[in-house]
C-alpha cells in the first residue's frame, strides 16, 4: 500500500475515532449517545469499504500495468536473443569455413 492510502486510511480512523470520543462525552441521554455511535460507525464501516474497494482497484490497476511492462520486456529480450543467436550461428558458419580452408591448404594431394 502507498503512503498516501495509508495516510487516507490514518485520516479515516482518527475521524472515527474523535466522533466517537466527542458522542461520548456529548451531554445527551444514553439512548441518543448510543444511537449517535451506532450511526457513526456505520457510516465509518461503509467509508472504509469504499476506501478499500477503492485501493484494490489501484493495485490491480498497478498489478495488470506492471505485468503488462513485463510482457514487453520479455518480448524485447526474446527478440534480442533471437538476433544474437542467429549472429553466434552466422559466426560460427563462418569460423568453420576457414577451418576448412585451412585444413584443405594444409592436406597434401595424394
């Protein structure tokens, strides 16, 4: 998770956190206080699941986007590697018809 959803997430908590506290210390009949914590925290609930529903969606996002720049880099390398072998083979072709100018020069007519 990124520094800023956790931030965001801290932000959510503390404002959860001091409604409750302040319901709590509200001059008001219990009933109404327990009414106010329920509804904060439902409310808190749903903030939360849409923060988190929210983040999943940036890290899928970031997820398919990473996998996405590793398939074309794997594509560059095959392809590299591709041309590389064919130049080891063009060398090689070439190295072998020296050794057999060479061996030819080198036999002696019989």
């Amino acid at each position: 998770m990124s520094n800023s959803s956790n931030t965001i997430v801290g932000l959510l908590a503390g404002t959860v956190i001091g409604a409750t506290l302040g319901v709590l210390f509200a001059p008001d009949k219990g009933e109404k206080t327990r009414q106010r914590i329920s509804e904060e925290a439902l409310a808190a609930k749903d903030k939360m699941a849409e923060k988190a529903s929210e983040i999943k969606a940036q890290v899928s996002s970031t997820v398919i986007d990473s996998k996405e720049s590793l398939d074309i880099q794997l594509d560059k390398v095959v392809s590299n590697v591709s041309h590389k072998a064919q130049d080891v083979i063009a060398t090689l072709e070439n190295k072998l018809k020296e050794l057999k100018d060479k061996s030819k020069k080198l036999q002696k007519p019989a």
